[in-house]
C-alpha cells in the first residue's frame, strides 16, 4: 500500500469528471474561481477613450496571431462558416460548449475577432494585468448587481442591433478536455427571445494525446436556430434549446462515431454511500484534485 502510485492531474480530473457526470451535476465548477471583483454600477461594458483604442489593439493582435497559435499547437480547423455567412449582417447568440481555458480563442476562430462578445461569470472578471486584458478583449461578466446587469442589457441589445454576436458558454461550468456536450442553460435562449436573434449553435470536437491533451481541434458552426414564433414563449425557449442541444449530440456522434451516452446514473444507485475512513479518503481525494486542476 506504501507503494502506490500517485494519480496524475489528468487522472484527477478525470476522476472529478466522471463522479459528477454519474451524479449527473453537469453544471458544477470543480476548478477554483481565485481573486475576483463583483462588477457594480459604474463597470463599463463599452470601452471608451484610450480603453477603446487598447479594445481594438487588442482585437488586432488576437487577428493575427490567434490563428496562427490554433493551428500550431492544437492543429485547428474551422467547419461549417457557411453557416455564419448565412446571418449575414444579422446580430445572433452564439452557444459553445466549455472544454479548456483558451476556448474563447476556439469561438473568435468561429465568429471572428472584431464581431464577438463573450459573457462571463462574475467569477472571472479577475483582478490584476489579466482581468484587464480579458474585459479589453471584449468579455463582458454578469452580476449579481441590478444596476450593472442592467448596463449590461443595454449594451448586449445595442450590439445585437449593430449585428454583433454575443457569446454564451450554455453548460456553464468549465470541464477541461471533456468531450460530451452536456446540458445547456436556459440564459442564452432567454436573452436571444427577448432580442428576436438567433441561436448560433458551435461545437468543438477534439482528440486527446496519450497526456490527455487537446489536439486535432476542430470549431464546428453549426446552423442557425430561429425561434418558433407560433409557441407561447416558455415552450419557445424550451424548444429552441432543444433543438440546439440536438444540433450538438448529431455533430458529437457524427465526429466520433459513437452514439452520445452518459455514466450510469449513480443518484439511483443502491450503492451504500461511503462513510469513515472510506468516505474520508474520497473526499481527501477529490480536494487534492481539486487543488490541483487549480494550480495548472
């Protein structure tokens, strides 16, 4: 026993992984948030003045380095822009499942640099040299503040008009490396009703070396869903989420030619529930991987 191996951070969190997805908790944040400031009324959703200028610095790095950066080390293609081309000049909601901590690079690689705008939790509007560069790089974090989200609104329906798309990642939590597309929200089909914009469906598939790693990334765009005006407006949502969530399993199963299935359901497991030692060392276990997933 003195002898055995310690798990690898993949083992870790694969193991984090699998114990939710039995517990069918798609939507848990296992990776700690770290130090983060809650944005209130005066946080600015639109840049101005020289913080506009270093906004479209930004965006003009990010386009010409970014693609160059996908195709290198995750060997990145981009399916489907027929699919964007088709909205034309039109503003649209854009949902994407959230697989690592650089995927809102893989959704400007599908949207482009200059017409995205990412939501956030109020979790990653981080402090220091980092959360400037990622609320200059266009990501907006929602609040538990009444008068910032409705800024927010504002700004969100003002650059919907203007034909922008704005950015949801529909699963919430970040699982990185999982491959399933899991449950989505209902935020992003609610804001896209209030709008009258569509729901631009995006999925990234990926294969995993022998470390777990990401590569042979492919940003699948996939069509667009319009809401069904003729259904009262909770069913609408109900129907459109539905209809994205297929979107997703068809391009899951098509890429990797298996059908879509889950862990056994563990919540209806007759499974007595471990306690004492047992039951200690499994927790032990998961906030070493826990604590590890964060110090990546």
């Amino acid at each position: 026993m003195g002898n055995k191996k310690p798990r690898t951070k993949q083992e870790k969190r694969e193991g984090i992984q699998a114990a939710l997805e039995g517990y069918r908790r798609f939507d848990f944040d296992y990776i700690p948030f770290g130090k983060y400031t809650i944005p209130d009324g005066t946080f600015c959703y639109r840049q101005r003045g020289f913080d506009a200028f270093c906004t479209g610095a930004i965006r003009c790095v990010l386009q010409l380095v970014a693609p160059l950066f996908l195709k290198v080390v995750y060997g990145c293609r981009v399916v489907g822009k027929e699919h964007l081309r088709a909205l034309k000049k039109q503003g649209a909601i854009c949902v994407t499942n959230h697989i690592s901590f650089l995927d809102t690079l893989f959704a400007r690689a599908a949207i482009g640099q200059f017409r995205g705008f990412y939501t956030m939790a109020p979790w990653n509007n981080k402090t220091g040299a980092g959360g400037w560069f990622m609320r200059h790089a266009g990501l907006w974090p929602f609040s538990p503040n009444l008068a910032a989200m409705k800024n927010l609104m504002h700004e969100m329906d003002a650059r919907l008009r203007e034909g922008k798309i704005v950015h949801f990642y529909a699963e919430q939590a970040m699982w990185v490396n999982y491959q399933k597309p899991r449950p989505m929200k209902d935020g992003a089909f609610y804001y896209a009703i209030k709008y009258k914009v569509p729901v631009l469906p995006v999925f990234f598939t990926f294969r995993k070396d022998k470390r777990g790693r990401l590569r042979r990334l492919r940003v699948h765009i996939l069509p667009a869903m319009y809401a069904d005006e003729r259904l009262p407006r909770t069913a609408r949502l109900a129907d459109m989420r539905a209809r994205a969530e297929t979107a997703w399993r068809e391009c899951y199963e098509r890429e990797y030619g298996i059908p879509l299935e889950y862990l056994p359901d563990r919540r209806t497991s007759s499974r007595p529930q471990a306690s004492g030692a047992e039951g200690a060392e499994r927790a032990n276990e998961a906030e070493g991987a826990n604590e590890a997933e964060g110090n990546k």
